[in-house]
C-alpha cells in the first residue's frame, strides 16, 4: 500500500498523540574485538554493562543500557587529562549510573556531546548538566522545540527514568570541525537524513575508530520512524567504504565494533523498507520484523517507529 511521507511533522504529531511500549530488562555481554585497539574488558556495574576499550593515549568505556530503555549506548573518552561524555541516555537513573562511574575514574569531566535529538540519547544528560553540552545546532534547535513535550510523553511508561526538565545543548558543533584535547583528536561530522534527519558522528584517527551512534545498530531493532530509508542506506553504504577506521561504535547495541554490524544494518533497513511498502498496519510491519529477526533487541523501538509510520489520522 502506498504510505503518507513521513515528515517531521508527522514524527513530532504522532509522538503527541502516541504513547510508548517497553521490553523487558536484559543485559548483554559484549563479544571480543577484531580491530587494532589493544585490548577490551568488561567492567561490572549495576544496570546495564561497561566494556572498556584501551588505546595507546586513551581508553573508550562504552556503556550500554537495559533492553528496558533500548540498550542505548554512552561512550566515556578518557584522554589522560580529562573525560568526554558522548550520549546521555534516556534514563537519568542510567545517567547517574554513569555520573558515579565517571567521578569514580577520578578526572574531570570536560564535556558532554549529544549526537542527536531522541530522548534516548539526552533525557540522562540531566545528570550532566553541569559541564558544557555539546551538538550540532540543528539538534540544539529540534532539544529546545522538541523537549518538552518528549518529557511529557514518557512519563506515563517511564516515570522516574524521565528528567524534571529538558537539557539543551548549550555549546554548538560545526559540521567539518576537530578539536585535539590531550593528544587525542575529535573529528566532527554533520549526517543528513538518516536515522534521524540531523546526526553527528565523531571519528577518532589515532585510535582509528568512529563513534557512529544511531547510524549504526547492533543486534537490536533499527528505529526508522523517520522513514528515511534511502538517505541512512547511503549514509551506511559510505560506511562500507570508509576504511579509515577499525571500530565501529553503535548507537544501540553491544560494544564490540565489529564493521559487520554495517552489513547487518543495511540489509535490515532493505527488510523494512520493502515490507512497508507492502503492509498496511503496523501490527502486520511488527510481526513480520519479529518473524525476521527474532534474537534482536530493543523490540520497544519497533513500537515507537510505528507510531510514526502509521500516524493516526
Ligand atoms: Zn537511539
């Protein structure tokens, strides 16, 4: 069936009138690594898991959240100085999961830096809003329009995981730029139309590795409430191509990094993007999503998603 184009409109509409579903709680553990970083451990915490990558002058403590909130990620850069928060979760009970492991490696945090403008990726961010945030000011803007009512709509399933107030970048990123803190150097870049319509990915050239967040899944259930299939297709295609980097970080999903887990998400959103063209109701999408990836995580997002590809009338 032919299907209305997904707007912004449409996302920010249906989000008002939608409510959201949640899985149940799991935890998984991350996999061992193929790429050149010198080694990875797991480090135990409460809610959700800590894998601990090490690098010559750095290291990255990825963290990955409960299947209850999408086992969203938040990776800690630790230069020898300092830490750089990327995401904030969209629990403030898992930001202060992450607050606590953060003070307790003992230096200061310099910043934190909000890939892009879902709920998942900032509501914990409450929990940081003591240091610089950092976005792009496509996503500063769509936090300060947006906030709210993304705060409004959650507490109903997500109650004390919600933040009191809505936490906006405050300082802005430009699409190009890099910036070397303590021998380690930031590459920024601006993504279109993907995932969500604005994203930013940071590339780590010493360490060789990209931090894609919601570029990239693994092993969990992509959200294309967007329905910008094509543009995230050729965004993952060039991806593909990219072999200026070893490891891959996700969005959602284990830490492993494996460059696997582009292929996994280009033939995924190929799956959904045929099978909607074909469905007329989300009940008929979710089942046959399920039907095709029945270990995948993060089964809530489907929910969501299709609020946003069926909006009610
Ligand atoms: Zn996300």
């Amino acid at each position: 069936m032919k299907h209305p184009n997904v707007s912004r409109r449409n996302f920010v509409n249906t989000a008002i009138t939608g409510s959201l579903i949640l899985g149940a709680p799991s935890i998984v553990s991350a996999r061992s690594l193929g790429g050149g970083a010198l080694g990875q451990s797991l480090v135990p915490i409460k809610h959700g898991s800590m894998a601990v990558t090490e690098f010559k002058n750095s290291k990255i403590h990825s963290y990955q959240s409960p299947n209850l909130t999408g086992c969203v990620t938040t990776h800690i850069i630790e230069t020898p100085e300092r830490l750089i928060i990327v995401d904030g979760q969209r629990s403030v009970i898992y930001g202060q999961e992450i607050r606590d492991y953060a003070d307790a490696l003992g230096k200061p945090v310099d910043r934190m830096i909000i890939s892009h403008l879902h709920p998942d990726h900032w509501f914990g961010a409450y929990q940081f809003r003591d240091v610089p945030i950092h976005s792009l000011k496509e996503t500063q803007g769509e936090i300060e329009q947006l906030g709210e009512f993304f705060i409004e709509i959650s507490i109903p399933t997500l109650g004390d995981h919600v933040p009191p107030e809505k936490v906006v970048p405050d300082t802005l990123i430009a699409d190009g730029s890099s910036e070397t803190i303590d021998g380690v150097t930031l590459e920024f870049k601006h993504v279109t139309d993907a995932e969500s319509d604005n994203m930013l990915t940071i590339y780590l050239p010493e360490e060789k590795v990209l931090i894609a967040q919601d570029l990239l899944y693994n092993n969990c259930h992509l959200f294309c409430g967007h329905g910008n299939f094509q543009g995230w297709q050729k965004s993952l295609k060039d991806l593909r191509n990219d072999t200026s980097f070893d490891l891959v970080l996700p969005g959602h999903g284990a830490n492993v990094g494996s460059r696997q887990s582009i292929d996994d998400a280009l033939i995924y959103l190929e799956f959904v993007e045929g099978t909607y063209a074909k469905v007329s109701t989300g009940d008929e999408l979710k089942s046959a999503i399920i039907e095709r990836y029945p270990s995948y995580l993060a089964a809530s997002l489907v929910d969501i998603q299709n609020l946003f590809l069926f909006p009610k009338k």
